[in-house]
C-alpha cells in the first residue's frame, strides 16, 4: 500500500507541474503575442533544428531586417516556412498592399544553398523571437497520438484513485461511553451497569 501512495502522490506531483507549465506558456503566448510552430525539415540547421518548437511574433513587413528569421506560410499553401530573410524589396506594381506597408522578401534556409524560388508579398509576419529545441517533436507526437495519449492518461486517472488504504477508523468520540448495542441488551432493572 506504501508503494501505491507514493505513485498516487508522484503522479499527483508531476500532473500538476506539468499542467502548471502549460498554463503558464499558453498565458505568456497571449499576452506577448507569440505564435508557437513546430520545425519540420532541416533547412535551418543547425541553428534551429528538425524538432524545434519556433516561437514567432506577428511583425509588419516595414520592420523587418534583411538576417531576421521568420515564419510565414508557404506560397504553395502547403503549411509554414522559417526561413532567414536574404533580400528586402518594394512589392511590385501589381500586387499592392491597400496599407502600403508590404514588401517581397526573399528567403533562405541556413542550411540551403539557394534561395527560395519566389519572393513571399506579404504586409505582415511571424518575427521568430527563439526556438526551443526537442519541444516541437513532442508536441508533434502527442498530437499524432491521441488515442495513446488519452488512453495513457485515463490509466493514470484510474491508478490515482484507487483507493490506497490510507483511510484510518475513527476512534469513538468518548472512548469511556457505554457502547449502545450493550446497553440494549442489559435488562431492565438488572442492576447492571
């Protein structure tokens, strides 16, 4: 029984730390405005590897730098790029931002020998501030394990309330009152007592 306490409590521990921890980053992400992206393929190793969870604030297109790393999304649509920004220019005549604040940058991967094929036109994008290394392959896993996820914790659910023993009798309130049960059963005027 001793054993099962100390899991009870460990588990009890470490669900509450980690689901501290993830309120805590999903509260920082809302009030600095970060947006969090999971790395996918290594064109910007070794400096943010495969794995990596980036996290990106939206930053107008104005402010950029040519060196500044950012995540927007693909010109095919396909999902997300990070990539490092290589070149800064005007939007062509034809594709004009009503703010007037888009640019066309030109980017490329660290570990890519060439740039990307086409300029990104865009009026804003996700400013990579830092990357977490290992965190994006978690998240990556446990979102592509649910079912093993929620089946795991369902478990743990269980383990945590099992009953552990620890539940003690309580003593009676006057240990030196007659028991009731053996006062039913004396006669009446017996003279016992």
């Amino acid at each position: 029984m001793r054993a099962l306490r100390f899991l009870q409590s460990t588990l009890l521990n470490v669900a509450a730390v980690v689901g501290g921890l993830c309120i805590v980053v999903v509260l920082a992400c809302l009030a600095t405005g970060l947006r969090p992206a999971i790395v996918v393929s290594g064109s910007m190793a070794p400096g943010i590897p495969v794995g990596a969870m980036t996290f990106a604030r939206t930053t107008p297109a104005d402010e950029l730098q040519v060196g500044d790393v950012v995540t927007l999304p693909r010109t095919d649509g396909r999902g997300l790029v990070t990539h490092r920004i290589t070149a800064i220019d005007e939007l062509p005549d034809e594709v004009v931002d009503p703010a007037g604040t888009g640019a066309a940058l030109t980017l490329r991967g660290d570990a890519n020998e060439y740039e990307d094929p086409r300029p990104y036109h865009v009026a804003t994008v996700g400013k990579v501030a830092f990357d977490v290394p290992y965190l994006g392959a978690l998240a990556g896993w446990l979102q592509t394990h649910v079912l093993l996820v929620a089946g795991i914790l369902v478990g743990l659910t269980v383990v945590v309330m099992l009953p552990s023993g620890t539940g003690r009798r309580a003593a009676p309130a006057d240990a030196d009152a007659p028991d009731p049960a053996v006062a039913e059963r004396t006669p009446a005027g017996s003279g016992a007592s």
